[in-house]
C-alpha cells in the first residue's frame, strides 16, 4: 500500500503543474482576412490553450473586409506585407512574450505549455515547432530538395537548422525532440518581445516589394540568432501549418523571378556583408557561385526538355537586377547587421 505522502503527490501533481509560474504572453497574428474558417478555428484554439494569452491581436492589412468576431481578438490595420505585418512597435502588447502566429495555424491545447516548458528548460529567447518535416520526407523528395532548392539534410547535432554560407539551410537528419536552431518557419514562433523590438525588423521592409513573399522568416530568425539570442525548434508539439494560400502569387515566371531576387539579397545582405576578412568573403563568394551555377544549369537543361522555356532568361535577370540593387542607395542606407558568427 502506498504511503500517504506518494498518494498525496499522486493526486496533486495535475494541479502542481497548472500552477507553475510561467511568463505573460500575447498573441499576433498576421492576416489578410481571407483565410475563412481556419483562422476561426486558429483563435478558438487559442481560446483553449492551458495557458492562456493576455490577448489576441490580428494585424489585418488596410483596405481589407475585418471577418466576423470569433470571440475577443482585436483587430488591428496596418500596412500590408508579410514584413510590414510583423515588424511592428506592439505598444498595445505588455506580456513578455509574443506568439506570432499567420492566420492558418492549429493548435493543441497544450501547445503553447510544451514551448514555454522547452523555453524555460533551456533558457531560450524564442522557439518555433517545426511544421515542415524536412527529416520525414521521402528519399526522393530529399534529393529534390537537395537539387532544386540547395537544401540538404545534416548529421550533425548542433543545430535544427543551419544557415549555410549560400543562404541556403541545412536540416537536421535524426533530430532530437528539441534542438538548438539558427532559423526556423515564421508561421508560428514564441519569442520574446524584447529580443524581438532589439533586431529591428523593420530594417527588412524591402523584402515586401515583391509581391511573392520568400525568406521573410528565415531574415528573422536568423537575425535574432546573429544577435546572440538562443532560438529552439520543438519537434513534438502537434501544432500545424494547414497553409491556406493567401499569400501566395499565381505566376509561376513571378515566383521564380522572386526566388532568385531575394535569395541574392538574402545572401549579400545576411552573409557576405557580414564577413570580416577577405578569406571568408572570398569563400562566401565562392559557395554562392557553385550555388548559382547549379540553379542556371538546371534552369538551361529545363529549358532544353522543352519545359519552363522561361527559366535560364529570368534567372540571369533576376540575379542581374539583385546585384544592381545591393548597390543602391536605398540599399545602402539600410543598418548593417551584426558582423561575424554568433
């Protein structure tokens, strides 16, 4: 028969944990009012977290129809922009922390409990669940990942994911439940308020002159990383990126001329401006040419398969009009990031 003190500590150990001490939060979300009902069903299951938020704020562009109240989010106009909807002074946000959520997220409703346990655990400054499965995907889609987009998988430990010195990322292969991270998927991310407002977002608002969005998650989070903040990816929360495609551009020729725009900017901008020495600029360079010599190739031999008759034109423009523009003024005004590796 168990003592009374073991059956004590049974029968209030729910309760204990409910009354751990965990810090103040707001939610934000970024929308454009269109995402229907799972953004309904995304505020209710905010409604229902064992933590609840002090609010719920929906930052919803100017000019679009405000949806009907779920329950008590306040919805807050603002200048439309993947950046321009996050890169905000959150005066009305007193909590600690914020969860930054895009409009067609779910939640379980312990999910918000599993980050801030991780958060607290390792003494992070923000965390993100990984709602894109990198590791689990087939062999074939690895390969295409690999080839097409320069993403490899890693057998390294250190890192969820990795910044490599061409902009691209790297992703752990056998990841643990939660792991160190240097960038993580913008769809969903608790992070501190005050570690947030220290980077300066809205340094990156020239991401939003394109129409296409791309990278505007990984400029964030890798900008906290090279300030020294901890950043954690959480594998095991259950949360979930439904994507219901609001965002996103119907040109297939203004996405790619997008992708291959912003990835020079990205690179120039986040590594190669922040090389000290001329030996790590030289190689920076030089991984970023293998790069661009991989994705023209394979943009010529799509277009001599007769397919995509587009792609060799548009990427040389794309890169040719990126290198022109690192070399404005409007760019060159524009804070440096921190140099060197954190």
């Amino acid at each position: 028969m168990e003592d009374d003190d073991s059956i004590s500590q049974t029968l209030f150990l729910p309760y204990r944990r409910e009354m751990r001490s965990y810090p103040s939060y707001s939610v934000a979300i970024r929308t454009l009012g269109t995402a229907g009902i799972v953004f309904n069903e995304l505020v209710e299951c905010l409604g229902r977290q064992t933590i609840r938020p002090d609010g719920i704020y929906v930052y919803i562009a100017e000019g679009y129809k405000i949806p009907e109240r779920v329950a008590a989010e306040q919805y807050i106009p603002c200048r439309k922009g993947m950046v321009a909807q996050r890169a905000l002074s959150y005066f009305e946000i007193t909590s600690e922390y914020i969860l930054f959520c895009d409009d067609d997220i779910f939640l379980p409703d312990n999910a918000v409990e599993l980050l801030f346990d991780s958060l607290i655990e390792w003494k992070a400054d923000g965390i993100a669940p990984n709602v894109y499965p990198n590791h689990s995907m087939s062999l074939k889609q690895k390969l295409k990942s690999a080839i097409f987009d320069g993403t490899f998988p890693s057998f390294r430990k250190e890192y969820a994911f990795r910044v490599r010195n061409n902009a691209c990322f790297s992703y752990a292969l056998r990841p643990q439940p939660v792991m160190l991270t240097q960038s993580f998927a913008g769809a969903c991310s608790l992070v501190s308020k005050r570690a947030f407002l220290s980077i300066h977002y809205e340094e990156e608002v020239w991401l939003d002159k394109f129409r296409y969005a791309l990278g505007d998650d990984q400029v964030l989070s890798f900008k906290l990383f090279v300030n020294h903040y901890k950043l954690l990816v959480h594998y095991q929360t259950g949360i979930e990126h439904r994507d219901s495609c609001t965002g996103h551009t119907d040109s297939r020729k203004e996405k790619y001329y997008s992708r291959a725009f912003l990835h020079y900017v990205i690179w120039y901008r986040s590594i190669l401006q922040r090389q000290s020495s001329g030996w790590q600029r030289a190689m920076t360079r030089f991984s970023f040419s293998l790069y661009n010599i991989g994705q023209i190739s394979l943009a010529i031999l799509s277009c001599l398969a007769g397919r995509n008759l587009y792609k060799p034109v548009t990427y040389a423009s794309a890169v040719f009009d990126a290198r022109k523009f690192v070399q404005t003024e409007e760019f060159r005004t524009i804070p440096l990031w921190p140099r060197g590796r954190a």
